[in-house]
C-alpha cells in the first residue's frame, strides 16, 4: 500500500512554462523506471504552475526519489525556468483509492 508521498509545486517563468511541462511529459519515462516510486503523476494547474505527486512505501523509497535524475532535472532547471526551486514537500498518506 502506498503510505507516503511527495507534493512538488513548481513555479515555472512564462517565457519557459512550455518547456517545463514538456519536461515533465518526458520525466514519466524516468518515472516508470525507478521500482521503487509507486505512482507518479504530473499536473499543470494553470500557464505557470505545475506539480508533481508521487508515492512510496517507506522513508527510504522517497529520499532515494529525491536523488534521482527527476528531482535532479527540475533543480538544474530552478535556476534558468523556474521563478524559484520546487517547493516539495512530503505528505503521509491517510486514505488511497487506486483502479
């Protein structure tokens, strides 16, 4: 069951908003590929504001995620796309409905 997650909210510069979300379009392939994020998923909540939610099953399993190559490509992009660095931040989950 996933247990934990991680809530990333991302302020991308107008100018470069389209890059940011074709960015994140492309990390799911990243995502698919770390066997220890249960789910991932990827929003855009208006022209600027994106956001990533994933799950995990232990500490361990997100601090490994946060080393990883998507945590590192938004933090090489903070400084040249984003207004600031993503504002990430772990949640526990209390309640999950999965298909």
């Amino acid at each position: 069951m996933n247990k934990i997650g991680l809530l990333a909210r991302i302020e991308a510069k107008p100018e470069h908003a389209d890059e940011i979300a074709r960015m994140l379009t492309e990390a799911v392939k990243l995502a698919e590929e770390e066997q220890r994020t249960l789910t991932w998923f990827a929003f855009r909540e208006d022209a600027t504001t994106f956001g990533v939610f994933d799950t995990f099953e232990n500490d361990e399993d997100r601090a490994e995620h946060l080393r990883g190559r998507i945590a590192a490509a938004l933090m090489g992009a903070a400084e040249t796309m984003l207004v600031s660095a993503p504002d990430i931040r772990p949640v526990d989950l209390l309640a999950v409905k999965l298909p």
